[in-house]
C-alpha cells in the first residue's frame, strides 16, 4: 500500500512540475519577449538620430556650406562665366557626398546640376526659383523633376551686400529617402513623418513616398489627413500631454520633434507600450485555459490510473484459486483490526489429510475441495471478521470480540456444514466427503502479537489432528503443560 501512496504522490507530483515547468517557460519567454521589444525600441532611437542626421541634417549644412563657399560667390558674381568650371565644382561636391548638386545664378538665368542638366530661369521649369526667391526664409526643400522626383535642398546665396543672387543645394532621390525610411519603419516598427511648416508632409517612412512621380499636386498628404494627428492636437489642445492617441480599438504613441533648420517638424508613430498589458491578458487567459484543460487532463488521468490501480491492489490482495484475502492482505487488516478490538478469537483450519484427496481424485479436485471449503468458512461471518487462505490446506479465521465459547460454536456449525458436504467427481455420481481441523485461541488483539497467536492455534490444531481429526480444539495454556 506504501508503495502504492508513493506512485501516487510522484505521478501528483510529476504532474505538478510539468505544469509549473510549462507556465514558467512561458511567463519567462513573455517577459524575455516583452525586454527584447522595450530593448530594441530604445535601439530604434540612435538610428532614428543617425538617419535624420545623414539623410536630412546633412544634406542641408552641404547645401549651406556651398552657398557660403567664397569660390561661389565670386564666380558667379563676375560678369562672364564659365558653365563648365561651375559643372567641376558640382562634379565634385556631387561625387563626394554621392547626392545630385546644382546651383542656379540668377545673374546669368542659368541652371545647371552635376549632372550637365543646363535650364533657363526664366522657364517654366523654374517656377520653383521664382516661388521660392520671394520667401523670406534662407533655405527650403522642394521636390522638383517630374522625370525622376528628388527632394531639393534649396539655399539662398548672397554676395557681400547681402543681396540674392541665386540658390545652390543637393537634390535627393525620392525614391533613395523613401527606401531609407522603409527599411526603418520596418525594422524598428515606428512611422516617420517629416512636415513641413504648410503641414504638409515632405517625407515619409509611409506609403505615400514610393511615388513614381513627383507632381505634388497629386501626392502631397496634409498632416491634417491622419486621424491620429487630428486626436494628438485635440489632446494638446485640451490640455493633455499625453503621447498616447486612441484611434478606436487601437492606440498609437505620437512623438513630435522639430528639425529646426528646415523648419520642419518630425512625427514618430509607434504601438504604444500599453499594447503589453494586451499580451499579457491574452498570456493570462490562455494560461487559465491551459490549466483548467490540465486540471480536466489530470482527474481524468487520475481516475484511469486508479481504476487500474484498484483492480491491481485487488488482485495482489486475493487468492487467485479461492478468491479468499491472502496472507499478507491479512497480515495488513489485521494491524487494522488491532486498532479497533482489544481482544479476538484467532482459528487456524487444516484440511483434514488432504494429500489423499489430490491422490485420490487429482489436483483438480483438491482445488475444487479447497474453493468450497473456503466458501464454506467465510459465508457464515460477521462483517467484522476476517478470514482468508493462509496458505496451502490452511485457513485463516478472526473473530474481534468473540470469546473462546462464542468463537467455538461459531466454528462447530462451520465444522459440520463442511463435514456434511458430499464432494461429486466430474461425470461420477459417486462423491466423497472430506473434514477440516481448528486450532482456536482466544487472547488480547495487539499489534505485534499475531504471530504468537497464530503459534497457539497451530499448537491447538495439532491437538485436534492428533485427536481424531474433524474437531475443534480451543488452545489452552495448561494442556501445553
Ligand atoms: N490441490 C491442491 N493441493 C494443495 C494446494 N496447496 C497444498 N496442497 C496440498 O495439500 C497437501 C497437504 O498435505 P499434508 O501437509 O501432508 O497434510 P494432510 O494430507 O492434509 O494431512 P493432515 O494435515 O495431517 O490431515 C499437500 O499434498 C499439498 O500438495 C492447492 O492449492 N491445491
């Protein structure tokens, strides 16, 4: 039985674990999750910096740079200039910086780009300079060249009196800028948004920029447009500083940084962090789920293993031939036993010479002569009582609480029931009888004193055998005198 409790516990046990080890490998994994994602935000940030630095910033300190270049200034300052010494400059910058450089002189109503690209000013091409030349701002961006768009860094140059006199810049490939931002939103997962001061959306990680072409009129998104920004100014207007922008179900996190030296503001849109508690409730419900289909798993599981344990704990606690508890079944109940009853009668019975039977009439027989006698013994007692096959011929029987009187006739009605009981042969109408001997003791019902019980009975069986056999002999202490 001991070792019975024992599998129970471990497979309890087993069980358990296995449980714990699923919900901890996956509460860590979560977390490790949740600390990859928190981390690799924080990673997005110098990034971020180190593209708007190359890809914005720097192209516009080229452009300021150039158009503060004394070179440029003079030179087109003169009265006849070369295109072909301004093209090397160009061709140079251009080659350098690998961005597209121009400058357009307003002395000589030219244009020209590293790459030869000469224009008259006072075409329409150049609407732009015209546009551009009456703003009071030194520096703009512009998109420009329907062909094959690029973004303009145009920067005002002034000769020593501080009057205009052209634009110089780099130009950007449109489609260079929107791959740059594409590849960022798509490895750190936040939108970027570059406005203008019109709110007008100059460049994007977002769709908008793959434009094949560049006429504005057809691509140019107002900042307005975006729900979320439209809620991210009601919140500001409100009073809430909150960066957090519920857009129905879904919630976004809005920065807004300035680039001061286009006059530019900068969104970035990100999955707000509280998309965590999210994870975390679908973690939890799963989790629920998980352990009520374990705990559903594990009582079927218990219940199969204990029916299958029950009928294995039977069969170890039966005698196969007789169907009577053995000896170690009573070796157990008895322990039981002598923890409820202070005192019992104990019966040893011996199938009265037995070796005849199976000589006589076969193995065969003796078995069936022992699984009715064992009926026989057990039929007529208490619930109480115990009784079982002892072993070989030998049986077994306990009566708690039954004195020495009681206990014999008890026993005597058993005697004769057997006596009386004509055995038939297969296939014979002739039959035989057999008888059974009792060694019978009565004394106090301890723990440890079965064995020295059992010692008396047998002494008192012996009696009985050496008595004539078919009787029941009480133990008594003088007659071992
Ligand atoms: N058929 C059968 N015989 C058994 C079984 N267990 C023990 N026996 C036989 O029971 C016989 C017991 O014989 P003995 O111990 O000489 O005693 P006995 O012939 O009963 O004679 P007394 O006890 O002196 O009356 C042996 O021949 C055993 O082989 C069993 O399960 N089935």
């Amino acid at each position: 039985m001991n070792v019975i409790h024992k599998f129970d516990h471990f497979i309890t046990a087993l069980f358990f674990f296995i449980i714990i080890t699923v919900v901890a490998t996956s509460y860590f994994t979560f977390k490790e999750f949740f600390a990859i994602h928190n981390k690799r935000q924080q990673e997005a940030i110098i990034p971020l910096f180190s593209l708007i630095t190359s890809e914005v910033i720097s192209p516009l300190s080229i452009s300021q740079y150039m158009a503060k270049d004394p070179f440029v200034i003079n030179y087109i300052e003169q009265e006849k200039i070369d295109p072909q010494t301004i093209l090397v400059y160009l061709q140079k910058v251009a080659a350098q910086y690998q961005m597209v450089s121009f400058i357009a002189i307003e002395k000589h109503n030219l244009m020209i780009d590293s790459n030869n690209k000469r224009t008259e000013l006072n075409s329409q091409k150049a609407e732009w300079f015209h546009r551009l030349k009456k703003l009071s701002q030194d520096q703009y961006t512009d998109i420009g060249n329907a062909a094959d768009p690029h973004l303009y860094f145009d920067v005002k140059i002034f000769n020593d009196k501080q009057e205009f006199i052209g634009f110089i810049g780099v130009a950007i490939d449109l489609n260079y800028f929107a791959e740059k931002f594409r590849q960022f939103q798509q490895r750190f997962g936040f939108e970027l948004f570059f406005v203008d001061a019109q709110d007008i959306i100059t460049l994007s990680s977002n769709r908008i920029m793959k434009t094949e072409s560049h006429h504005r009129k057809n691509e140019l998104v107002n900042i307005n447009a975006f729900p979320w920004y439209q809620r991210f100014i009601d919140n500001r207007a409100q009073g809430k500083n909150t960066p957090v922008v519920a857009i129905g179900n879904n919630e976004l996190i809005v920065s807004q940084m300035p680039i001061r030296e286009l006059n530019w503001r900068l969104f970035i849109v990100a999955p707000p962090a509280s998309k965590q508690a999210e994870y975390w409730q679908l973690f939890f419900s799963k989790l629920i789920i998980f352990v009520l289909v374990s705990c559903v798993l594990y009582f079927a599981f218990a219940v199969t293993i204990n029916y299958f344990k029950s009928s294995l704990v039977k069969d170890s606690q039966i005698d196969f031939l007789t169907r009577l508890p053995n000896r170690s079944y009573i070796h157990r109940q008895y322990q039981q036993l002598a923890r409820a009853h202070d005192n019992a009668s104990i019966i040893i019975a011996d199938v009265d010479l037995f070796k005849e039977v199976n000589d006589k009439y076969g193995h065969n027989v003796g078995d069936e002569v022992l699984k009715v006698i064992g009926k026989k013994l057990t039929s007529s007692l208490r619930k109480i009582d115990l009784s079982g096959r002892w072993g070989g011929e030998e049986f077994i029987i306990i009566l708690p609480e039954a004195d020495a009187g009681l206990a014999k006739r008890i026993i005597e009605r058993i005697r004769i029931d057997i006596a009386e009981h004509k055995f038939h042969l297969p296939g014979e109408t002739a039959g035989f009888f057999t008888s059974v001997s009792f060694g019978l003791v009565q004394g106090p019902l301890t723990k440890s004193n079965l064995q020295t019980q059992i010692e008396k009975a047998d002494k008192a069986l012996y009696q009985a055998k050496l008595n004539g056999r078919n009787r029941v002999q009480v133990y008594s202490e003088s007659a071992e005198d």
